[in-house]
C-alpha cells in the first residue's frame, strides 16, 4: 500500500517520515523499483489528442511533473523518467524554462533541437 501525500505534507520536507506512517510504508514512497513502474501511455495524452504522432510512452522514477503518482519518489525540482517513443512518432517543440533535459537514446536515433 503507498503513502498518499496530503496538503499537509507540502510543508514537510521531503525527507522527513511522517509520523501516522511505519518505516516500512514511507519507505516504500522512497524507493523507485523497476518492478512497481509501468509505461504510461497517457502521461500526455493530451498532446496525443492534438496529433497522434505526439503518442509516446513514460515511465516515470523520481519527481512527477504535473501528474501526481504515488508510485515515483516526490522531488522539488528534479525529475527522472524513461520514454518510448514509437518509430516515426516526436516529441512536440517545447521549452523548460526551469529545467534541462539530458537524452540518451538506447535504441534507434532522434534529432533533438
């Protein structure tokens, strides 16, 4: 069972064990295993939606982006996912402002601009 984070959690820092949970079940909300994580076909769907060439799976390990998923470790200002994007299909044109993005193509090729 995970630990569902409440607004009361926020203040808290994302290090600290709350106290209503049991060793065991805040650190299970601490540790990112391969075998809890599954690719998500919708984390953007909708960019699906507006050109189905957008389509592209993620998975993600640390930080959560706009979706909250009480399966990833929560960070304040890092994320780590992994993506597969089907033969043929890109990412859209975008730009992180409070970010950076680091690619490392496992199978095939992309162009990154």
């Amino acid at each position: 069972m995970a630990f569902i984070e409440t607004d009361s959690d926020i203040e808290r820092k994302s290090w600290e064990q709350p106290a209503d949970a049991s060793f065991d079940k805040w650190m299970n909300t601490r540790v990112a295993r391969l075998e809890t994580r599954r690719y998500d076909w919708d984390a953007l769907k909708f960019q699906t939606d507006y050109d189905p060439k957008y389509r592209r799976a993620q998975m993600r390990y640390v930080g959560t982006g706009v979706a909250k998923d009480i399966n990833t470790v929560p960070a304040g200002g890092f994320t780590f996912s992994t993506m597969v994007i089907p033969a043929g299909n890109i990412g859209p044109s975008h730009i992180h402002v409070d970010a950076e993005e680091i690619f490392f193509v496992l199978r095939g090729k992309m162009k990154v601009i």
